[in-house]
C-alpha cells in the first residue's frame, strides 16, 4: 500500500502541494471578503450573492476550453509560474479600485483572476501524472486535495477573523492574498519538470502559429477533440455525470445557505467561518481515511455512497439548525457532511488521470470544468430564485433530496450492471 510519506518524498510533488496550500489560504481571504462587501451592499439576498459568484464561473465556459488546448500544447510548469504572478497582480489591485469605489473594477479583476485561473486549474490537473509515477495517482490525488482542503480550514478560520478586524478588514485580506500567488509562483518554478530541447523547440513553434487563423482552426478541432475523447470513454462518461450532479447539487446549496446561516445566526462572515472550518476539516478527515484506507474499494460505489450520505446530512443540517439555532451542533453535521462527499472528487479524478491519455489531458480536464460549471451556475440561479418563491429552507432539502436520489439508482443501476457481466 503506497504511503503519504512516499509520495510526499516526491520533490516536485512536494512543492506543488505546498504552493498550492498556500494559495488556497489566500483564496478564503478574498471569498470571505466578497461575502462581507455583498452582505453590506444587499443584505439577505441569495441573487446578489450568485451574481458576484457567477463573475468567477463565467470565466469556465469562455477561457477554460482554449486554456486547456494550450496547457497540452506548452510547458505546463511555466503556465502555472506566469498564472500566479498575473493572478498576484491582479487581487493586488482589487484594494486600490475598492478606494476609489469603483465596484465594477473589483468585479472585472475578480473575472481575469479566474480567467487566469482556468489555465492554472488545467496544468495543475494535467501535470500531476507527469511528476508522480502512475502506482502513486490516488495518494496524489488525494494529497492534491488535502491541499485546497487545509488551506481552506485554515483561511476560513483567518478570514473569519480578519473581515471583522476594522484596521485589517477585506483590504487585508486582498493583500494577503495577493502574496500568496506569489509565493506559491516561487515555489512552483523549483519543480524539476524539465522537457525536452525538442518540446521546447516545438512549444516556440506553436505559439509563433497562434498569430495566423491556422491555430484558431487547430484550437477549435482539440477542443471537439477534448469532447469526444469524453464521449468516446464509458469511465469518462460516467465521471461527467458524477462531476455535473456534484456540481449542480453543490450550485443549488451555495447561495441559499450562506444566506440561510447569515439569517439564523446574524452575522456576514463570522459563522460563515466557523460553519466553513469544520466542513472543510471533514473533507480533509474523509480525504485522508479514503486516500489510506479506500484504495481496494470500487471508485463507483464509493462515489453514491458518498452521494446517499451527503443528501441526509443536508437535510439534517437545515432541520436541526432551523429547530435549535446552534452553531456547534451546526458545525459537527457540516464536518460529517464534508466527510461524506470528500471521496467524491478524488475517485473521479483518479479515474479520469486513469482514463485519458497524456497529450489529451489539458483540452479533457478543461472540458469537464465547463461541464461540471455550467450545471452549478445554473443550479445556483434556479435555486436563488426559487429561494423567494418556496423558501431557504425547502430548496437546500430539495437538493439534499436530489443527492440521495442520485446515490440509490447509481448503486441499483451498477448492481445491475455487475449482476449482468457476471
């Protein structure tokens, strides 16, 4: 059985994980943020919060696909390095456009931020299987999510703070960030992925052709590339649908129950935090018992298990928060609840990393990201909407409904399917 020590003996991997911890850490900062300027402007209104939030989804569908051609046609290590420091940039500015009070700026540099992200997200999904031999996926992987899940517990809790310190505040909290991407720039340039004076012979190459029509007609054939690679793969197809439902789950959530706790406890950001460190420390717990002790379980059953338990504790955080109003309570079904869906994205990763071969990796991982957004930005809309029609409470149980539904015919429908190759 491979071990975290392994893996985490992996040079390279090591300063991928660990820039990556510190960027998410600096990401909570800016989301906590985000929350507190909207509480302030529009207090108590689900669509004002998916507006802001659909500016960092939008990004997906116009940037993600041609972002993905070029991770799988550059140097993927250099694509992350020069994404921080544009990003570093970028949320650097946000404090300066906020003085003038020029909210639209802010939004903007929140746009290109995740635009430049999407170039990020491909090289760093793409990347993984290029410095960690194929034994070690599901341990990287699992480590690769233990860092967005650390640096989340951490953040939140810092952000929960800090939004509410009046000489730090959301300023703070952009510069904080802001130096993050920097920091974790540096310590992706030190990975030893060196390719070859051919690939980088051919990488001058290609970008020269992106001035003429000749690779605009190339980008738009790999990226129907990446599609149909999805397409082509019965795993790949199975993970879409795993990613879209997670996702479009996650969507109706999102708003509304930000909304729901600001209303039952009464603060912006403080019980946001709170709520968002025990969720987040689920995730890790449920990362890291997966990662050790899930490796010789079906990825398929693990994943509507997963689904099934997710739908409960849903439903059981909204009656029991509406009922008793405590924010323990609260934060021990959110932990239970971030354990329960943690296997869900590391299962679904390793099978595509499993699944699809390595010049196709950027163009499918970019694919699936506009899948799995577009089902959330829709979700999160419906379901703001809805919000007002039926109520917070009814809308977060419809979803929590829809989780359990989804987990018990995947399990029925394999059942069938293994019963009948059988």
């Amino acid at each position: 059985m491979i071990s975290f020590r392994e893996v985490l003996s992996n040079r390279n991997f090591l300063f991928l994980w660990i820039g990556q911890l510190i960027s998410t850490f600096g990401d909570r900062l800016t989301q906590m943020a985000l929350v507190a300027l909207v509480y302030q402007q529009n207090p108590g209104s689900e669509i004002a919060l998916a507006k802001i939030i659909s500016f960092t989804i939008i990004p997906v569908f116009i940037i993600g696909p041609i972002a993905g051609v070029w991770v799988d046609r550059l140097n993927r290590k250099n694509v992350m390095v020069v994404s921080d420091i544009i990003r570093g940039c970028l949320i650097l500015s946000i404090p300066f456009f906020i003085g003038i009070k020029q909210i639209l700026l802010v939004y903007l540099a929140i746009f290109l931020t995740f635009s430049i992200s999407r170039f990020f997200i491909s090289s760093k999904m793409a990347i993984i299987p290029d410095i960690v031999p194929k034994k070690n996926l599901l341990v990287a992987n699992t480590l690769s999510g233990t860092t967005y899940m650390v640096g989340n517990v951490v953040g939140l809790v810092v952000a929960g703070i800090i939004v509410n310190i009046q000489s730090i505040g959301a300023i703070g909290g952009f510069y904080i960030d802001s130096m993050t991407f920097f920091v974790s720039a540096l310590l992706i340039a030190m990975i030893a992925h060196i390719r070859s004076i051919g690939e980088v012979g051919k990488d001058i190459i290609t970008t020269t052709e992106a001035i003429g029509s000749s690779l605009r007609r190339s980008i738009v054939s790999d990226i129907m590339d990446g599609i149909k690679t999805i397409w082509k793969h019965k795993d790949m197809r199975f993970i879409v649908s795993v990613f879209f439902i997670l996702m479009a789950g996650l969507g109706a959530v999102s708003c509304v129950i930000i909304v729901f706790v600001q209303h039952i406890f009464g603060t912006s950001t403080r019980d946001l935090g709170f709520l968002g460190t025990f969720l987040v420390t689920g995730l890790f717990i449920g990362t890291m018992l997966y990662g050790k002790f899930g490796q010789k379980i079906s990825k398929r059953k693990i994943v509507f298990c997963s689904f099934i338990a997710s739908g409960i504790l849903i439903t059981i955080f909204v009656l029991a928060v509406e009922k008793y109003h405590n924010l323990f309570t609260a934060g021990i079904i959110s932990a239970l609840l971030g354990a329960a869906v943690s296997p869900v994205m590391v299962s679904a990763n390793t099978l595509t990393h499993e699944a699809i071969p390595e010049e196709l990796r950027g163009r499918v991982f970019s694919s699936l990201e506009v899948v799995i957004h577009l089902g959330f930005m829709i979700a999160m809309f419906i379901a703001a909407y809805a919000a007002n029609l039926i109520g917070r409470s009814w809308v977060i149980i419809i979803a929590g409904v829809f989780f359990c539904l989804c987990g018990a015919v995947g399990l029925t429908v394999e059942a069938k399917t293994r019963a009948t190759s059988s």
